[in-house]
C-alpha cells in the first residue's frame, strides 16, 4: 500500500505514528514504575507525551529517516529510556518486569487505535479524509507491532529480557544479565545479516492481518 508513495509523502505518514508510538512506549514504563513506588521518571519530567523529552536524535530520528530513505518494510527506532530505580520496588524482579511488559502492551493497544482510526476513515468515505487516515493508520499499526514484537524479544537490555529475569531463579536471572553488555552488539548483528527481518517476519504478518482485519483493510 505505501509503496505508491512518494518519499516526502512516506515521511509525512510515518512521522506521527513513528515518534507517538516511540514516545508512548516510554512513558508507559515510567507510568508503570511509579505504580509500583518509582517516582524517578516523574520526577526527572519524563511522564510526559512531549515527544522533546524523548527523542533520541540516532533512535528516533536517524535509523527511522534511513529506513525510510531506503524504502525498507522494516522501519523501527527507540527513545531515550525513561529512568527507573528498581531500588524504590518493594519486589524489584518482579515489578521491573511489570515495568517492562508495559512497554510492548502500550504498544498493542496503540496499534488498536490506529486501526480504529483506519476503520473509521473507511467509513467515511470521503478521499481527502479517507485515504490520509487510512495511510496513517497502517504506518500506526506496522511500527507500534514492530516496536512490541521488537522489545518482547529476550535479548538484553529489551524489554523482553527484564520480562525473563522476573521468571528465572534469582542465580539463573544474574547470570542471564551478565549478558548485557554483548546485547546490543548482538541487536546489531542480527539487524545487519537480516536474520531479525526473518525471525519477525512470521509472526509481524500474523499481526499485521488481525489488526489490518479490525482496520477493515
């Protein structure tokens, strides 16, 4: 569907979806942080949805602009991560894994709304109105299902590996996060050869068709 766009106009759909779904997600984790004791992020200002208090100018500005200016189908990026003291967690382990499911589960219901707003410019038919809300309700759904299914994977430090350290045994879980500092190295392999365009792919498609089916596309 994107792919009779032009480059300016891509930008133009994607830009909103791209920072709301980046700047959401983070505020999600701080938001969650502070029910379970946490007030760094709010206290630091960054429970906010002013999308200046996140940006991350290599995250959410230069590796999406890039996909874009390739025309990849995988477009992607990152905020600057809200602070979290999981020394204010009564249950460290297990509210930091809270903490970080918040994130990805952000992400989904977002990708909702923006399949209620590509539904709803179905309805109304009209295509100065509908295909604008059709356009971004697609980019809406791809980079928030991208975002969730990105961070859910166990690889240190996404979300998914703060998730798995609240499951494993205390002694496992140490171990498991020795691994950090060799994660986003790892990330970035698996991005170059392509091996995590294959691994999402799967289950990116099955997504994309419930939520493209509740969008009515």
């Amino acid at each position: 569907m994107m792919d009779q766009l032009t480059l300016l106009q891509r930008i133009v759909v994607w830009i909103l979806p791209v920072v709301f779904a980046i700047t959401v997600h983070e505020v999600a984790h701080g938001w969650m942080a502070k029910k379970m004791g946490d007030n760094t992020a709010s206290m630091l200002g960054r429970l906010t949805l002013n999308p200046i208090k996140h940006i991350d100018p290599i995250g959410t500005i230069i590796v999406p602009g890039l996909l874009l200016l390739t025309f990849s189908g995988f477009v992607f990026g990152w905020a600057k991560p809200v602070p979290v003291d999981p020394r204010n967690f009564k249950n460290p382990r297990k509210d930091m894994a809270l903490v970080a499911l918040a994130g990805p589960v952000a992400n989904l219901l977002m990708a909702i709304g923006w399949a209620s707003l590509a539904r709803l410019g179905g309805i109304i038919n009209t295509d100065f109105i509908t295909l604008p809300l059709i356009y971004s309700g697609v980019a809406g759904i791809s980079i928030n299902l991208v975002l969730a299914l990105l961070n859910l994977l166990p690889i240190p430090p996404l979300d998914g590996s703060r998730i798995l350290t609240g499951i494993l045994p205390s002694y496992w879980a140490w171990q498991y996060n020795r691994f950090e500092r060799y994660g986003f190295i790892l990330l970035l392999i698996l991005l170059y050869t392509q091996i995590l365009d294959k691994v999402l792919a799967y289950p990116l498609y099955l997504m994309q068709n419930l939520f493209f089916s509740i969008a009515g596309l």
